[in-house]
C-alpha cells in the first residue's frame, strides 16, 4: 500500500480512540475534538497504519488520574453536569469552581470521559515505551498542558503529559519535555517545578498582556528558592508573532542541542501542538508543515525513547497535515508520501473547497509579518547557555 512499509527492528505504536472524538466543546468553541477523527483517516489513507502497532486507547482510571490531580477536583469533574448557560451571562465572570464552566472550558456532555479517554491514551503510550515494545508512541488526543493539579485551564481538564510524564520517571532518572504548542506549556512546567529530574522548555508566542497564558518569559527559569533542586530546571523560548521555519529551527536545533547534551535525559516527551502553524484560528506564527515537522525529525534523531503528543490546533485541515506529516517521520516513510493527499478518501469533502488538488504540505492561511529579529534570538540562544551552567547531568 503506496509502498509504506515496517521499518525492521523499529516500532512506532499509534494510540487513539473514536469515543474521544464525538465530543463537542460547543457550537463556536475553537476546540474541536473531530479534528482527530481527520487527522487519522488522512493518516490511513496513506496506508501508515501497516508501519505502526495500532491500539484502540483505553480510559485512565481514577486513581490514575489522581497520581496528578487532586481528588476533590476529580471528585467534581466527575459528577458535574452540563448546564445550559444563559447567553448573556455566557462571558461574565461567574464563580467557577475549579474554572470550569466558563467559556474556555464549558461543561459539556462526556466530559469525563473525554477526560479520561485522552489521558488513557498518553499513558498507554508512556506504557509501551517503558516496557520497550515501542520507540515511539504517538497519541494525538493528549498533549493538554495547561491543566493544573486542582484546576482548569485553556481548553484543558486533566494533564495527560504530566500523568504520562509521572510514568517515565518510574523508569527513566530524567525526562525532557519540549512543547511546540503556540502557547506557554504552564501546566506542565508548573507540575514539574521542585524537581530536576525534569527539564521543561517551551517555544511560544510570548506577550504578557493579550496572548494567552501571558506566563513563559525568557528569564523565568522555575523558582530559584535555595533548596529547589528544579531551579533552572524550566527553559522558556518566548517569541513574537510571525516567527518562520527557519528560525524556528534554527533555535530549535541550538537550544535542544545544548539541553540534550547538558541533562542527558533518558527519554523525551514532545507536546506537537499544531496551532503554531501559519493560518491557525487562534496561532501567530508562519510555520509551514515542514518546520513544525523539523523538530519532530530533530527529536527522532536523537535515538531516545519518544513519546509524540497532540495539543493545540484550530485549523481542522492543517492540524491533519502537520500530524499525518508527523506520523511519517515517526515512521520513517515521509520521502514515500504522494504530495498530493490520497483521492476518493471519507475526508476529501473537507479539502475539496481549498483547491482542486490540495497537498500534503501546503496549508491554509496568509503569513503573518515576522516580528522576530536575529537579534533577539541570538540572545534567547545566550541565556539558555547561562542557564545550563547552573545544570548537571
Ligand atoms: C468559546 C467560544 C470559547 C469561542 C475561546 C482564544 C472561546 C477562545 C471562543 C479563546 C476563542 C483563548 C483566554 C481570556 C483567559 C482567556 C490545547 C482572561 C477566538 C492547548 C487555550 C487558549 C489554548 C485560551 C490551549 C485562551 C492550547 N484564546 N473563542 N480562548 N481569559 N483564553 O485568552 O494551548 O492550544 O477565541
Ligand atoms: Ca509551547
Ligand atoms: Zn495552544
């Protein structure tokens, strides 16, 4: 089937699961949980589902979800029920307990069970890593990083990366998380502040005042309290609307090099949230799907275990391009992609409007006006490398 075939001695295992993505955020909300359900079928379409061990995710437990979470949070995300919220009301600031119900995070039907169904598929994935049956695991319904131990935030419930994240360390002394989502990794950062058996770095559109989370500046490097082991332990990449391929990768090979080489880490977790891709509804930047797949090529090259995480991305279309692009790195088969995506496939309906032939690799959206200089990134280069002398390995 168009030639994809199983690398020998190598195994990529594909964690997903089709109750996850009849769940709706409402009407207008930017998250879409069918954006999956186009992601894969572009994915099987290209016939990768032959190179990959494939599993039907299951839901995380309770006690699971409580490795992270605190039980009077879960307690009430488990039993709270939608409500219909009255239009006028629907921005104001009720008292939100926990921050649910407000309009990033609605109360919506299943929403414990889109809870648990995304984080079951991380640690499944986490799980075929640590028993070695896979190199890669990839689970796009994960990557929620903004969830906090006792709290909900930006379109996120429960931090599947960090209960996966949990599951490495039984295995591996250290951990590298890298976060290429558009926006601050807070959560995840956050979960993993007092120690330094992870080292957290997120790229992100970084303005205090008007881009969310408005956390994530240069300088913030996890709290340097005197006995915090995790001190330095937080890279942060903030950048300015428009940034390209290639400076993205640019400063994705300088500042991953120097960590990789300095922590020594034993495994990696990439958050691959695709609204850092040019055209997104909420994104700023103009990567193309070759430069947000650069650095899932850099981490594979790197020959640790690997888990690949989904994330943000509000451009249905261009979500499935990035992350079916991705896939194929993971696998190794992206030089045997036709450019031109598979005809007579379910999901053609949702290309067919944007060109006649649409491709793989070229995506939906202007570019933005790069706001950011040479200048600026040398010195976010320079600052990583002062902050990984205070580092051990
Ligand atoms: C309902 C309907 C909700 C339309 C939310 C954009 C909407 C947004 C909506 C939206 C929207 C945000 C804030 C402001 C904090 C609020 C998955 C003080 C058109 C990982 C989360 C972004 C990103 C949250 C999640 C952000 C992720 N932006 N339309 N909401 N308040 N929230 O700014 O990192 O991608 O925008
Ligand atoms: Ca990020
Ligand atoms: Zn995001």
């Amino acid at each position: 089937e168009a030639g994809i075939t199983r690398p020998r001695g190598y195994n990529v295992s594909f964690h997903c699961n089709p109750d996850m993505e009849q769940h709706h955020f409402g009407q207008t909300h930017p998250m879409k949980p069918w954006r999956l359900t186009l992601s894969k079928s572009l994915i099987y379409s290209y016939g990768m589902s032959f190179a990959m061990d494939n599993y039907i995710s299951r839901a995380a437990t309770y006690e699971e979800l409580a490795s992270f979470h605190s039980t009077d949070y879960l307690d009430f995300l488990g039993t709270v029920l939608p409500e219909p919220i009255p239009r006028d009301l629907e921005n104001q600031n009720p008292d939100l307990k926990f921050n649910l119900g407000g309009s990033d995070c609605p109360l919506f039907e299943g929403l414990y069970d889109y809870c648990s169904l995304s984080a079951g598929g991380a640690l499944d994935a986490a799980r075929k890593i640590t028993s070695k049956q896979s190199d890669i695991a990839v689970a796009w319904g994960g990557g929620l990083h903004h969830a906090k131990k006792a709290e909900a935030s930006g379109f996120c419930y429960i931090n599947d990366i960090v209960i996966a994240v949990l599951e490495l360390l039984r295995y591996y002394p250290r951990v590298l998380y890298i976060d290429i989502d558009v926006h601050h990794g807070d959560g995840v950062e956050e979960a993993f502040f007092s120690t330094d058996r992870v080292m957290t770095v997120s790229f992100h559109k970084y303005d205090p005042n008007n881009f969310f989370p408005g956390t994530g500046a240069l300088e913030d490097n996890g709290p340097k309290s005197e006995h915090n082991p995790g001190a330095h332990h937080a890279v942060n990449v903030p950048l300015n609307d428009g940034i390209t391929d290639e400076q993205y990768g640019w400063l994705f090979d300088k500042v991953i090099g120097q960590i990789v080489d300095k922590f020594r880490p034993g495994a990696i977790a990439l958050q691959c949230g695709a609204d850092s891709l040019a055209g997104d509804r909420l994104g700023r930047f103009n990567l193309q799907v070759q430069g947000h797949g650069a650095c899932v090529e850099y981490c594979r090259k790197m020959n640790l275990p690997l888990i690949l995480f989904g994330g943000g991305g509000y451009t249905p279309r261009n979500v499935a391009r990035a992350w079916t692009y991705e896939t194929s790195i993971a696998i190794g088969c992206q030089d045997k992609l036709d450019p031109l995506l598979p005809p007579h496939a379910p999901w053609r309906d949702h290309f067919r409007h944007e060109t006649l032939f649409p491709t793989l690799e070229q995506i939906l959206g202007e570019p933005r006006q790069n706001r950011n200089t040479q200048k600026r990134l040398t010195e976010i280069v320079q600052h990583v490398t002062e902050q990984l002398r205070f580092v051990e390995a």
